[in-house]
C-alpha cells in the first residue's frame, strides 16, 4: 500500500469518515464469510469481533432471511457470521473468540466430511502438490485440457494449486471426480485416508456441543462438489436434499440454511438452484459479494468475504460497505 493510501486510511478512520459511509447501508445486513483459523488469527479476530459489536447490531441468519422475505424487521446495521466447511480449527481457534464477544454464528457442515468419511477435495489437491517430489506435472484436467504445472519453488506451488483448483471447478463432475482419484499417480503422494489435523472436520459431537452453545447448523452438501457440474438428478438429490436428512439425523436438530459450495452464479446452475428451493431449506448463501437489502431473494443471500487474519482496518473498511465489486451501492 502506498503512503498516500495510508494517509487516506488514516483520515478515514480517524476523522469518522467510515461512520458516514457506514451510514450509507444502515439498512442492509451483513452476512459475514469465515473458512478455517489459526492460532495465529486470535488477536486480529478479536480486533474484529470488537468493530463488528461496536460498529453493527449482531443478529442471527434467521433473522436476515426472515427481514429478506419480509417477514421480520432488522436493527440497523444488522450483521451475523458464517462460516463455511466446518473444519475444526473453527472450534479452537474461532468458536471461544465469537462466543466471547455474543456473536451469532451460522457453521456450513459438509456432511459427508463432517462424518469422516472425505477430505474436501481442494485440500487434497493442496496436500498432494505441497508434499510431492516432482518439480512439474503434466495434469490432465480431461481429455484434452492439459496444464502443465511448474513445482520447482513454493510460490509455483501455491500457484499451481489454485489453477489446478480452478480448473477443476470448471470440468464435469465425473472429470474432476476421476482426476482426484488419479491424484497419488500424478504426484507420487500417498495421501491418507484422514486428513491431517489442520484439514479436518468437526465431528458430530464437536458440532452438537456448538449448537448448545447457539450455533445454528447449516448444510454445504454431502461432498462439495461445484453443483452446476453435476449433471445427475439423483446426485444432486443426495447433494442437497441427501445431505440435509443426514445432517439433521446425526445432529438431531433441523438443518434450515444451505450454502453453495464455491458460490458464484456460475457454479449454482438452475437444476440445483431449484432444488435448494425444494428440498425444505429456508436460505441459500452465495459467494456474491455484497450486502443485503430488505427484503431480498433468501435464495441468494450475499456476503463479505473475511478470514481471521483480515485486518481489523480492512474488517472496519468492509463492515462500512467499502471494497464492494465495481464500487456498487450496498445490495
Ligand atoms: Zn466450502
């Protein structure tokens, strides 16, 4: 960041130029999008969780999908968190910070991965490129797409994980299924049954025990795959509808909200998108970055994209309606 940009900062946070531009979208809520946490993120998440009760009026999701439908209103500056994958870094490192500081929490649960039964792919991907010997791989993505992947230095590394990654998000289903399972010829990986601590899953008594202390559990599918890829009614049935009953089998408590894995427009699609509508959801959450009005499509809920190590200035920044895509309005 430039000097100038840093004065800038500092006159807008010191000189209550954020309070004015907060001001802008006091009727809008925020639906705030966590993943996984660190030890390190504890004091920056505090920071954060400090500007989100001084700032903004937490509330749960339930409230902003019913003030979305307009069924119920909201307090101005209406904001409640989400967090998606459920992984088990949220329970240490994120659960007792959110709780501290009374704020409502939604957690996304995989229910295929909560049970122990998968590593969410992309982790895998992850795992397999960071431990392999190659220097380079020639990964076909399918027939015909190839990329050939440079693993000679840890930045190509990272960088060849996010392309293999985003180009998987873009092949059939059964493609990117059959490239997973290809994956330890590829790169010579063993990669174990379980994922490793930093990977893994809540388990289902570790879900129950946040939901006594008032986390609301969601659905993010039986498997996370890119729904609008699947081409199968019946897997998205157990997708969606699937993965909801077995939730809330193992929960004993009902699952309301669904959360699309990836959640841009272009990874939804319309058979999936219906089907949310009609397998007993009340909401569905995206990855579209904004804030909501009221009332709004419950089926389309944006968010602001945050992680523990956000910095508190940029959490202030996004909780005022700043960064949002193209500098649009609020909504
Ligand atoms: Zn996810």
């Amino acid at each position: 960041m430039t000097a100038l940009k840093n004065a800038a900062r500092r006159v807008l946070h010191s000189m209550g130029g954020l309070a004015m531009l907060r001001k802008r979208s006091r009727e809008h809520s925020r639906v705030l999008m966590f993943h996984s946490f660190n030890e390190g993120d504890q004091t920056k998440l505090d920071s954060i969780c400090a500007e989100i009760t001084k700032t903004c009026q937490p509330v749960s999701l339930n409230n902003i999908v019913e003030a979305a439908r307009g069924h119920a209103t909201l307090p101005d500056f209406a904001v409640t968190v989400t967090i998606d994958d459920a992984y088990r870094s949220y329970l240490t490192w994120g659960h007792p910070v959110f709780l501290r500081h009374k704020i409502p929490v939604t957690v996304f649960a995989v229910a295929g991965f909560s049970d122990g039964r998968l590593w969410l792919w992309p982790d895998q991907i992850e795992f397999a490129l960071e431990n392999t010997n190659r220097t380079s791989v020639h990964a076909e993505v399918q027939p015909g797409n190839i990329l050939d992947l440079d693993l000679s230095t840890p930045a190509s590394r990272s960088a060849a994980t996010s392309q293999l990654n985003e180009a998987l998000k873009l092949v059939p289903d059964e493609a990117r299924l059959a490239f997973i399972a290809n994956l330890e010829s590829l790169t010579g990986v063993s990669i174990p049954p379980y994922p490793p601590a930093n990977r893994a899953a809540m388990t289902w008594d570790q879900l129950r025990a946040i939901a006594a202390d008032g986390v609301e559990i969601g659905c993010h599918t039986e498997t996370h795959p890119i729904l609008s890829r699947v081409a199968s009614p019946e897997k998205l049935e157990r997708e969606i509808r699937g993965a909801k009953e077995f939730l809330e089998s193992r929960l004993w408590l009902p699952v309301n909200h669904f959360c699309y894995p990836n959640g841009r427009a272009i990874d939804i699609g319309p058979a999936a998108a219906e089907m949310v509508r009609k397998a007993g959801y009340i909401s569905a959450t995206t990855t579209t970055w904004g804030m909501n009005p009221v009332p709004a499509d419950p089926w389309a809920i944006k968010r602001l994209p945050f992680s523990g190590d956000t910095s508190p200035e940029y959490a202030a920044e996004l909780l005022a309606g700043l960064h949002l895509p193209d500098n649009v309005a609020p909504g």
